[in-house]
C-alpha cells in the first residue's frame, strides 16, 4: 500500500497565511497554487 501523502505538502490543505508566506519565500508561485485541482481552486468565478 501506498503511504499517503503529508497534508502539509498538499496545497488544499495549506492556510491562506501559509500560502503566502511560500510564494513570499518563493517557494511556490502563485500560479502553481491556481493551478491546483482544490475544491477552492477549481471554482468558477464570475465576471
């Protein structure tokens, strides 16, 4: 069986304040966050 993945890796799971404190630190990039398939992500959001 494959061991699960760490939560804290996964973005989806990850606090808004934790976000930005990784694409401050350049350790990921605002678009590699959007382009994430999280229910939160993946929302439509009207014009």
């Amino acid at each position: 069986m494959a061991p699960l993945p760490d939560a804290t890796d996964d973005l989806a799971y990850l606090s808004a304040t934790e976000l930005a404190r990784r694409i401050a630190a350049k350790e990921l990039s605002p678009v590699e966050l959007l382009e994430t398939r999280s229910p939160a992500s993946s929302t439509a959001i009207p014009n």
